[in-house]
C-alpha cells in the first residue's frame, strides 16, 4: 500500500492524477446511466444501448489510463506506440461489452459477479496492452502477485457496482455504483502502476523527453469528454423523443400534428385507422383523410368534438370523433387533432337500440317501435290501415311439438309477412302470436283488401295443413285510418274488434271495422263485466223444469235452469250469456254456485224426487269437481242418488282420459251421469262404450220434428233401440204438444220433459214440493 500510494504521490502529476480521476467518475456516471437506459428499452434498442454504454465506458476508462500514463514523471523518457495504444481502447470496449451480456437485464449477484470479472479483465487487458505500447529505453518487468492482486480488487469494485446497480433504485442507482467503479479503476492502475518496473536498456535506444505531451493530455481530455458528453446527451435527448413519442403511441386515440395545414406528425393510432403508414401520413392535407360531418374547418377549436366518416384504405367505413386545439411544438403553434374511433361504440349502440324497438326472436318491431310509428303517422295525417293478425292453431302446434318449434313457425311467418308488404310498410310482432302491420299511402279499403287477399293466399300457400303438420292459419282484422278512428288507441281498438269478429266466422277470415261490429263488441265486453259480479249483486237464480214419466205424466225429478236478471237489460237468455261465462271462465264460480243451490232447493223435495244439474266443458277442466260436487252433497245433506249431472260430449274433446278420470270419480260418489244432448255435435258411440252413462238425453231438435219429419223419427227411434240394448233410460227433451208426446211414447222413450208438462218455476222456499209456474 506504501508503494503504491508513494507510485501516486512522488512519480505522477498529482493534477493529472486528479483529472484522470475526473474523466472516469464521468465515463463511469455515463457508463450507469446508460445502462439504466437500456433496462427500459424493447430488446432491440436495449442491444443499441448496450453498444454505446460499452463505448462511453470502455474510451472513459481508456482516457483515464492513458492520462494518468502521462501523468508519471519518471526519469526516463517514454513514447506510445499508436497501434497498440489503439487496440488497448478496442479491449475496454469490448471487455465492457461482453460484462453487459454476461450480466442480461437483472443484474442478480451470480450475473454481477460474472460481469464484474468480466469488465475487471477488460480493463485489465486495456492496461496492460497500453503498457506494452510504451517505446522507452528499458525494459518493463512485472510484480505478478501484486498485479493480480490489482486485478482481483478491481474485480470486487465491479461486481459491487453491478450489485448495487441491480438492487439500488432512485439517485443512488447510479451514484454508489459509479464511486465503486472510479474506485477499482484507480486502484487497478496504481497498484499496477506501483507493481511495474522499467530497467533501463541501452540495446532499446532513446525515446524524445515526455515533457511535450501537455497538448496531446488536453486533446485526450477533451475528446473523452466530449465523447461522454455526446452520448449522455443523446440518451437524454433519445429519452425524451422516445417517452414522447411512446407516450403518443400509449393513446388510444389517433394523434395528428397539423402546422400550416398540413399534418408534421402522427401516430401508429392514427395510421391505423385510417389504413396507412404514418410516413404516408406525413406531409398530406388532413382534410383528404377527415371531414366533419358538421362542415366547419377540421382544425377549428370547438366546444364539443365533431363525428366524421372515415373510408380507409382497406374499404371499411369507420365512425369517428374529431377533436382540435392549439399546441406549441418545436417551437411552432400548431394545432393537435385528437381522432377517436367510434365505430365500435356506435355498432354496440345500434345494437342496443335495435334490441330496444325490434322483437329478439324475429327481428321485427316491437310493441315500442310499432307504437312511435303509428303516433307519427297520425301526425303526419299520412291515410293509412291497421291490420291485427292472430295465428290460428299456434297454441296447439306449439304444444304439441314444442317452444322451437313454434318459434321456428313465428320466424317462418315473419319472413312470409315481410315478403307480403311494400318497404314503406311495416310489420310488427307485440307478443305471442300477435303481429300487427302499418300499410301505409292507402288509397281506400281496396288497397287494404289487397294486401288481406295476399298475405291469405301466402299462409295458404306456404303453410297448409294438409301437407305441413305444423302448419297454422292467420285471421286479420283491419281498421283504416282516418274513417274508422282519429286517434291511435281508438284504431287499435277497432283493428281487435275486426280481428275478433274474423275469428268468431271460422278463423282465417278477414274481417274490416264497421260501427255495428264495435257495438255488438262493447255489448259483449260490458256483459263479461257485469257477469264476473252477477253472483255478488244477487242477480242470478234459478228455476226448475219437471222431468215426467211418459206414461202417466208423474213428475220424478227437476232440472235446474239459470236464469240473470240484468238490472238494466232485464232477463238475458242462457244462450247469450252462458257462452260468454264459459268464455272468460265466469262458468266456474257461477257452476259451483249452481250447483250448492240446486242442492240445498231439492232438499225442500220429497225425497224420491231428483235434481238435475247442467255441468259445463269448462268445470271438466277442474281436477277438484269432484270435491266440490261432494262438498255442494254434504253441505246441503242430499242424497247422492237423488243429483244427476248432465254433461254434453263436448268435455272429452280435450282431454278425454282426464274427464273419463273425473266421471269415474263422481260416479262413485253415487251421483248419476247424464249425457246430454245426444245425436248432435260429436256424439259417437265409443263413449258410451267408454263410460257407463246413467241415462241419455235426446236433443230437442229432433223432438221438435217427429211429428212432420221420418227422419227425425227414425233417429229417435234408432237412440232409443241403443239406449235399451245398453239397458239406458232415453229422455226425450222439448215435448211440448201431446202428439209429441205420444210419438215418443211410442217409440219408447220412457221419461220426457218440456213445456207440455210444465215451464220452468221457481221453488216456494219452505213449502216441500211446492214450485210456482213463472212461465217460459
């Protein structure tokens, strides 16, 4: 240690010494800051950085050698070979190059340790190759332990730099490892220096005094000095071009820079979206690739961004927002144009607004979009027709073969009513199997009756049963803007009336609005209302028609009838009204209440006097009718042999194993069942065979033409030979003259009923078996 510090102290220029020392704790900072650079680069410009950090340090360390080799103020005089002294800067160079691939990007303590021993030998190689360039009169001689001591220091004083580099962050990143780094160079070439003796050798010849090289120390200094200078400012300047221009491409946005109206930089964002490079963006008038849909100039500051269409190279149109406003760049006021891309967020809320106004499953409008539609022709005063569709069988095809099927239909009859209409018309699905249709520019119900007459042939066509189990029919109902209403309300309202009343005819009719249709319609509505309350305001009741013995004319039971005193339409016949209950399901609670009155009237009878009661379709739907007839038998305490239930064939179309479930459930109550009705409608022989029926009723319409009509007679005469071989009572119902009665006495009928033998009365509460007749 006491020769190397007497080396520095009595055989150097101490001021070289220092500014030797100066040179490298600069080249040393550059060497760490550009090594921090390159960390934050992409691997190509990190190799760049590299490259030049092994350069700034490799000439930095190689000036501090070299001055320092000036700085020795010996007494022999030395010269420098230029090749050698050459090639010992290509070993710093190289040497610190192949450290900073040994160490990679982490800079661990394994990869410190490898490239510390690295850049240690480079610079160790430097030295020593600059030493073998010095021309002198001696000879040098080497003190191999000390020098591989040196070498051995300098190596540590590296893998601590590279150490503290690796784990350091902030200002002392590149502080601690630069003061470690001037730290081993010194004591690298001291130690050296100190370990290096020159014995002089006359064979060698005379080398010029060393006192001339002040010059050649200036121009070294300012050269390495320069040198780091430039390469630390242009890793600056690098940084700043580089963050900047990162910073434009981290955007989503496109950015332009426009200066004299013409764009002077853009981003990769910007070139993109518009389908070309950013070179070929440079240069161009920025009104070829954006125009504003509101007119102004591009560049005009404005208070809210501007849309724009955008057709880029690759064909695409694009939505895009346009915004401007002024910058100073490189000195210059220009203006920035900020270009968002909408596209996406315009698709999506299309789309979303579709979704909103049109029906997912067929893409038609919607109830929302058919009803701003309709609003807006009204508006316009535009003469127009509604027509309101209804499928017909859609509810038993998709029952029968399941949701996507029946969605598979409504796709199919959306597609066939979109081929039927003009463009300017529309068509609208607002639920179910519910389609409603805008033709608009009408001329009169001719143009309206066209279009029916079209979209039937279509559903003929197209969807016939015949060929297509799945297949289903379509009734309309149209009502024509201004005639028929004036406002939209009152025309929808007329369109279902239409549509109602085309049902009511058979289905896959058409029908148009007219007043008289609307007033049967209203008639019918305020009916459905007012019977929903009939039993609560105590407008029902009932009246009881005898059933007699042909023969002697003995009366054996009762059939209850319903009657509805309307407190403003007076008495409203069965016929009119019981379809209607039956309808809107009014029959049920109406039935049940029947049913317990009948009851608790027979109850007034003697007791060999039955009580027939009618029981509708509908009631056959119940699961639980038989609990309520059995709860109607023990509140009233009647006889369950004295209640005969009449049914009509017409409760074993639906469902025929559950309404043979429930007859078979009443019967064992020990309710006798009556069918009703018999030799009409669907009466087949397989129910009798079905299910042990209690008694047969025959129809009044064949009652009513016995007398003037065989073949009335014979049907008559055919129920009654069943009914026998079947060991079945056959009633004859509507007697009302005494030949009649005798005709069907005759042919065997052994029970009758009609007015003949007495009209429908009402039951003298209290009086056992008294009724007092009220007429028909």
């Amino acid at each position: 240690m006491f020769r190397v510090i007497e080396c520095i102290v009595g055989e150097h220029d101490l001021r070289l010494v220092l500014l030797a020392a100066l040179v490298w704790l600069l080249g040393s900072a550059a060497l760490f800051f550009l090594l921090k650079r390159s960390i934050d680069c992409v691997e190509e410009r990190r190799r760049q950085w590299l490259a030049v950090a092994a350069l700034a340090a490799g000439v930095g360390v190689w000036a501090t050698h070299f001055i320092a080799m000036l700085a020795y103020d010996g007494s022999m005089p030395l010269r420098f070979d230029p090749a050698m002294t050459t090639l010992s800067v290509g070993l710093a160079v190289l040497g610190f190059w192949l450290s900073f691939l040994v160490a990679g990007r982490g800079f661990g303590m394994t990869a410190s340790l490898a490239a510390g021993m690295v850049a240690a030998l480079g610079v160790a190689a430097m030295h020593f190759t600059g030493m073998a360039a010095i021309e002198a009169p001696a000879s040098v001689r080497y003190d191999v332990p000390a020098i591989a001591s040196a070498i051995a220091v300098n190596a540590v004083c590296f893998f601590l730099a590279f150490a503290a580099f690796g784990r350091l962050t902030g200002a002392s990143r590149i502080a601690l490892p630069t003061l470690l780094a001037v730290l081993g160079v010194v004591a690298l070439h001291f130690t050296s220096m100190s370990a290096t003796m020159l014995v002089p050798d006359p064979a060698r010849g005379l080398a010029e005094a060393g006192s001339g090289h002040g010059w050649l120390v200036t121009a070294i200094v300012v050269a390495a000095l320069s040198l780091i200078g430039f390469v630390l400012a242009g890793a600056f300047l690098d940084r700043m071009l580089t963050d900047l221009r990162g910073f434009a491409e981290a955007t989503l946005e496109g950015i332009a820079i426009l200066s004299g109206g013409r764009i002077v930089e853009a981003n990769a964002q910007l070139a993109k979206l518009l389908g070309v490079s950013a070179d070929d963006l440079v240069g161009t008038d920025p009104t070829i690739w954006l125009a504003p849909g509101d007119g102004r100039p591009l560049a005009e500051a404005r208070e809210e961004p501007a849309e724009a269409l955008v057709t880029g190279l690759d064909g695409e149109t694009r939505i895009v927002e346009v915004a401007a406003h002024a910058v100073e760049y490189r000195g210059r006021q220009c203006q920035v144009l900020a270009v968002r891309d909408l596209t996406a967020r315009k698709r999506a809320e299309l789309q979303v607004e579709h979704l909103a106004t049109h029906d997912a499953l067929t893409g038609l409008p919607n109830r929302t979009r058919f009803t701003a539609m309709l609003d807006t022709l009204m508006r316009s005063g535009e003469a127009f027709a509604l027509l309101a569709l209804d499928l017909d069988r859609f509810k038993a095809v998709n029952d029968l073969f399941g949701h996507t099927a029946g969605d598979a239909i409504l796709c199919r009859v959306a597609a066939l009513l979109r081929d039927a209409v003009a463009e300017r018309d529309l068509v609208a699905r607002i639920g179910g199997d519910e389609f409603l249709i805008l033709q608009r520019g009408i001329a009169g119900e001719e143009d309206a009756q066209q279009l029916v007459r079209r979209i039937l042939a279509d559903f003929a066509r197209e969807l016939d049963i015949t060929r297509d189990p799945m297949a289903v029919g379509v009734s309309i109902g149209v009502a024509l803007y201004p005639a028929d209403a004036d406002d939209p309300a009152a025309l929808r309202h007329n369109a279902d009336v239409a549509l109602y009343r085309a049902k009511e005819r058979g289905r896959g009719m058409a029908c148009f609005f007219d007043l008289e249709m609307d007033r049967v319609v209203r008639e019918r509505r305020e009916l459905e209302h007012d019977l929903r309350h009939a039993i609560a305001r105590r407008q029902l009741s009932l009246m009881f028609q005898p059933l007699v013995a042909t023969a002697g004319g003995r009366i054996v039971g009762y059939e209850a009838l319903l009657r509805w005193a309307h407190p403003t339409r007076g008495s409203v016949p069965p016929e009119t009204f019981v379809p209607i209950a039956e309808d809107v399901g009014a029959i049920i609670p109406i039935g049940e209440w029947v049913l317990r009155e009948a009851c608790a009237a027979a109850m007034q009878w003697p007791e060999d006097i039955s009580i027939a009661v009618n029981v509708s379709a509908v009631q056959f739907q119940l699961p639980n009718l038989a609990a309520i007839v059995e709860d109607a038998l023990d509140c009233s305490g009647l006889d369950p042999s004295r209640l005969e239930l009449e049914v009509t064939e017409s409760v074993m179309l639906r469902d025929r194993a559950g309404a043979l479930a429930t007859l078979h459930r009443l019967k064992a109550l020990g309710v006798r069942i009556v069918m009703d009705d018999f030799g009409t409608g669907y009466s087949s022989l397989s129910n009798l065979q079905a299910f042990p029926f209690d008694k047969i009723k025959i129809d009044r319409s064949f009652v009513s033409h016995v007398t003037d009509d065989q073949s009335a007679r014979s049907i008559i005469r055919a129920i009654v030979a069943l009914g026998k071989s079947l060991d079945l009572p056959v009633v004859a119902e509507g007697v009302e003259t005494e030949e009649q009665r005798r005709m069907v006495l005759e042919e065997g009928c052994p029970q009758a009923q009609g007015f003949l033998f007495g009209s429908p009365a009402e039951a003298v509460v209290g009086v056992p078996g008294l009724l007092r007749v009220v007429g028909r």
